[in-house]
C-alpha cells in the first residue's frame, strides 16, 4: 500500500466515526426503551409473568447480538486504523533512514 492509500483509509476511518458514535448512543437510548418496556410489562403482567419473562428473555437475546456486532465493527475499524497508522509510520521511518543515508 502506498502512503496515499493509508492516508486514505486514516480520514475514511476518522470520518465514519462520528456516525458509529451516533449509532451507539441511539443504540443506548433504544436499550433503555426496552429494559424500561420489559420491566413495565412484567409488573402488570400478573398471571402471564412467565410470558412477559420469555418476551423479556428475548428482547435480552436481540440486544445483546446487536450490541456484540457493533462493538465487532467499530472494533474492526479500530483495528484497521491502527494498522493504517502503523504503515504510514513504517513509511515515514523508511524515509528518514533513506534521507540519513544520503545525508
């Protein structure tokens, strides 16, 4: 990869960022909907208490899968910047020991 190329994949990274953030915050809200639903729905379930826990149970399940991808995703961004950086220094090093050599 060129240096071109790894300063591309740095700002498309560092631009998809603020959407991932969003992503999680809006993610957040939406969980504290559904603990909110599934606690309310619980207590005035009464006798269709087992009910209420499976739809519960469920909604737990869905959650946490959709949690566990975006924290995999952004995860992987991370990962690709770091590699990215770490080639844009490994090029920068190559360039100074070259102009140390001619020098």
């Amino acid at each position: 990869m060129k240096e071109q190329s790894f300063e591309d994949e740095v700002m498309r990274i560092l631009e998809e960022t603020p959407s991932a953030r969003k992503a999680l915050l809006e993610n957040h809200e939406n969980l504290l909907r559904v603990a909110d639903y599934c606690c309310s729905n619980y207590l005035q379930a009464g006798d269709g208490s087992l009910k209420a826990l499976e739809e519960t149970k469920n909604f737990t399940t869905q959650s946490l899968a959709s949690v566990a991808y975006q924290i995999s995703s952004l995860a992987g961004s991370v990962l690709s910047l770091l590699d990215a950086q770490t080639n844009q220094l490994r090029h920068m090093e190559s360039s100074i020991n070259l102009i140390g050599q001619v020098s």
